[in-house]
C-alpha cells in the first residue's frame, strides 16, 4: 500500500470513518476513548506516512522527538531563566529542519530532503508556538502525551488549520454534552458536504478539467506577445484563483468537519475571502490560522520589539517595516522561487498602500462617498489584486519568461 494523501481519495475516507465510528459512539454516550484515540491516530499516521515510502513515517518520528526535546528542556530552563537570546535559540532550533527542507531544492541536496515529511511546516508552527507561549508564562506546564497529541492531532496534520494549544486543549479535556455533540456532529456534517462539493465538484472542474487547457494557450503566446501578456493569461489568472480557494477550503473543510466528529472545534479557515473589501480584510478571511499565526507570534512581536527598543518612531514607519518583514518571511516560507518572494512582496505593498488609503480615507470621510456602488467596487478591486497575486503565486510567469 503506498502512502496515501489525507482527504484525497476515497479508501482515505473510508479508513477514516470506519476508525472515526467507535470515537463519535463514545463521544454520543459522554466517554473519551483515549486508548482507541491513540490507536486511531496510530493507524492514520501509518496509512499517511508509512505506506509504501518509509522514510517519511521515519523523519516524522525524529522530527517528534527533536521538537519535544527542544520543548520540554526550554520549559525546564523556563521555570527559572528567562534570557531573550536563550529563547531565540531555542526558536531558531526548532524552525531549522523546516529551514532544511525549504532550502533542499535550491541547494540540491538530497541529504537533505531525508528531513522532509508531509505537513512538516504546520508541526513546526505548532512547536513553535508552544515554545513562545512557555516564554510568555501562558504555558507553565505541559506533559508529554499533550505535546504528541497536539502535535500529530491527524485530521490536520498534513496542512492545517493551525490551532493553538490551550484552545485544543480544552477541547480534548472535555467531553461534549450530548446537545453539544448533537450540534458538533451538525456542523461536521454540513462542512463535510460542503468540502465535497468545493474539492471534488468545482476544484475538480477548476484544477483538473479547465486549468491544464488555459496554461496550455496561454503558453503558446510565449515570445509571440511583449511578455507573454494575453486574454489567455487573463483567463489563467482567474481559473487558478478558483482552483486554489475550492482545492484548499474543501481540504480545510474536511479537516474542521473530522474534527467536529471527534469533538473538537478546529478554528475555520477560511471566510468568503472574495467578499473582502481590502487587503487587510483578505487576509482577516483567507488562510485565517496561517495569517493569524504569522500576525500574533512575528508582526506582532516585531512591533513590540522595535517600539520598546526605539529603533523607529514613527509608527507607519514601524508598520510598513513589520509588513515588508512579515511578508516577505511569508513568502519565503512558500519556497526560496522568486515568483513566491515576489508574491510576498506584493501583498506586502499592497497592505501598506491599503493603509495610506485608510489614512487619507478617514481625513476626508466627508468628501469620498459611502454606497452601495463604492462597497462593490472596493470588492471587485480586492478581488482582481488577490487573483493577479495569485497569477504570481502560480509561477506561470516562470515557465512565459524563463523555462
């Protein structure tokens, strides 16, 4: 059996619910099966990372062990220091495998690539956090099993959404009422249906029917028109958009409805993101764990940083600058491809323009109109700036200019 992708094909869905049956009975007559949790999560992880390569499974194990060494040795140092460069170390320590393994294609290093496993990026997030969180004294304790679990949570272990500790904590500690896991199980059911739909209906006709044909034409007008500009491109730009938000809100989708399943209140992921009035708003409702992430333990700690140590002044200054940092990290993150720094690049101008408009816009609140018409427009605007940075994000500009 080779290793199988979560949510992505049906036997995946049929080892889940079948798994998932004695969970959700336990959970209906007020019970936390932790022995069969564990079980259950065993077989997934198996069925994910050990089915016919076994060097990912192998890599999540030494992964699991070098963060909870890291962790539990800062938490330990915790109790009784609290030096700043100690706590970066430890920060820069644990991001360094995902480091590796962002940097393998560019450096060629298949060694390298021995660190890699699915979902690796969302794991360090979530260690990452926990080891922030240590140093900030929210977390003064934490056990073993609850540093695993959290960790390797399976309904989002490949990508997200990225909860926070002391949120699935709570959850996994408690036992829903039956009202509760009533309307737990309600949900889970409406977003299941609802990723169906997004994934497997309009993602499929997106991502697999439309999408190939529109690259095709539009790379046929390579070297024809002044960089490669045409309708086709255009369409191209369009047709990604949909497939990446179907593709990846009915991943999402799955993962917070399997969650609802076993009880948990996995934060949602995404929210009408198209109806956004601004960037700001965009990335209030796109990716929401991942840019919610990123604003509370870099933007937001960058700020702090730079204000207590005066290393700026002026405040817009301080913010574009955090931007431009938060941003490009981003981008970087995605991969070291220049379409992914430039990707990074452009929501970073446009966050900073967006905030120069809401400055200008609030000192002449009377003399730029407020209606129905302006609120559409400000939608269809965001709109097409989030799809032409996702026409970047696409790399079809690479293959138009230099393959």
């Amino acid at each position: 059996m080779n290793n199988i992708t979560p949510y992505s094909s049906p036997h995946y869905f049929i080892y889940l619910m079948l798994l998932l049956l004695p969970i959700m009975i336990g959970l209906w007559f007020g019970k936390r099966f932790r022995v069969y949790d564990f079980f259950a999560t065993v077989v997934i992880l198996i069925i994910t990372f050990f089915g016919g390569n076994m060097s990912q499974g192998i890599s999540l194990i030494f992964y699991v062990l070098y963060e909870m060494l890291l962790v539990f040795t800062y938490l330990s140092y915790r109790k009784k220091h609290n030096n700043f460069w100690i706590f970066t170390g430890y920060v820069v320590l644990a991001i360094i495998p995902l480091v590796f393994v962002k940097l393998d294609p560019l450096l060629k290093n298949q060694t390298i690539s021995l660190f890699a496993f699915l979902g690796i990026s969302y794991l360090t997030f979530k260690a990452v956090e926990i080891i922030m969180e240590i140093r900030d004294g929210v977390i003064k304790d934490i056990k073993p099993y609850e540093f695993v679990r959290f960790l390797l949570f399976f309904p989002t272990i490949s990508s997200g959404p990225i909860d926070r500790f002391r949120r699935f904590q709570k959850d996994v500690d408690n036992v829903p009422s039956r009202d509760e896991y009533v309307e737990l199980l309600h949900t889970g059911v409406n977003r299941l249906m609802q990723g169906l739909l997004y994934k497997f209906i309009i993602g499929y006709f997106f991502g697999t029917l439309l999408l190939p044909k529109v690259e095709v034409l539009t790379l046929s007008y390579r070297g024809e028109t002044p960089l490669g500009l045409s309708w086709a491109l255009l369409a191209y730009m369009y047709v990604y958009s949909m497939y990446l938000f179907f593709d990846f809100a009915g991943y999402s989708l799955f993962a917070v409805a399997i969650s609802n399943f076993m009880g948990v209140k996995t934060p949602m992921n995404f929210r009408a993101p198209f109806k956004s009035h601004n960037i700001k708003d965009f990335w209030n409702r796109w990716h929401i764990t991942l840019s919610f992430w990123f604003r509370d333990f870099i933007y937001m700690r960058l700020m702090f940083t730079v204000i207590k140590h005066k290393w700026l002044k002026n405040r817009v200054t301080i913010a574009n600058v955090g931007y431009i940092t938060l941003f490009l990290i981003m981008g970087f993150w995605h991969g070291e491809t220049w379409y992914y720094i430039v990707y990074g690049i452009f929501h970073a101008g446009a966050m900073i323009t967006n905030d120069a408009w809401l400055r200008y816009k609030k000192k002449h609140r009377k003399q730029i109109p407020s209606n129905k018409f302006t609120e559409a427009f400000a939608i269809f605007l965001t709109f097409n700036i989030v799809c032409f940075s996702f026409m970047i994000f696409s790399g079809i500009l690479d293959k138009l200019w230099f393959v």
